[in-house]
C-alpha cells in the first residue's frame, strides 16, 4: 500500500424497498428503492422483470436442475393464485358496495 494512501472502515446501513409494477406498456418490473443511511430519498433501480427469468432460466439450464426450475414455476404459480384472489375478493367487495348504495337511491329523486 502507498505510503500516502490511508485505511479506515466506513459503516452505512442500506435499506431496501422492493415492489413489482407494471409499466404503461404492460411489462412488469421488479422495482428497488435503496436508502442509504437516514435518508429520505432513494436511489431507483427498474428491472424487467422477463430479464430475472431469464437470468434464473440461463443459470439452471447451465446447471441442468431442472427440479429448480419446476420449484421455482410452482411457487410463482402458487403466488399468481394468491394475487388473482386478493384481487377477486376486492373486485367483488366493490361491486357490493356500489349495489348496496345503488339500491338505497332512490333513481326517481
């Protein structure tokens, strides 16, 4: 090491706010929000999230484990369920409300 150069330890913490959107044009993306230190403004990362797959579809096949790419399918399976009945459940609450006060308005008033 240079005589002129100085060692020293730098701690930071780093939080990480992570999200999936879906974009204007329909694609979805995987969407990383980091925080250094105490801050209030976050550094934005966007990935699509097509590239995460098919990081995940290069590194197994390479591997060739196949049962990874089944597990991983499954749970992505299992978790599109799980979406499409939370949003189910708050489709039909909203269209239970919109009928119960359609129904108490009186349409001749």
């Amino acid at each position: 090491m240079d005589v002129y150069a100085q060692e020293f330890d730098l701690t930071t913490s780093l939080t990480i706010d992570y999200n999936l959107e879906v974009e204007r044009d329909g694609i979805l993306q995987l969407v990383l929000n980091l925080y250094v230190g105490s801050s209030d403004e976050s550094q934005v990362l966007k990935t699509d999230f097509y590239n995460i797959t098919e990081r995940v579809l290069s590194y197994y096949t390479d591997n060739t484990d196949y049962t990874h790419l089944f597990s991983i399918a499954n749970e992505l399976t299992q978790e599109a369920e799980r979406i499409r009945e939370v949003a189910t459940t708050m489709e039909d609450s909203v269209t239970a409300v919109s009928d119960l006060f359609g129904a108490l308005v009186d349409p001749t008033a």
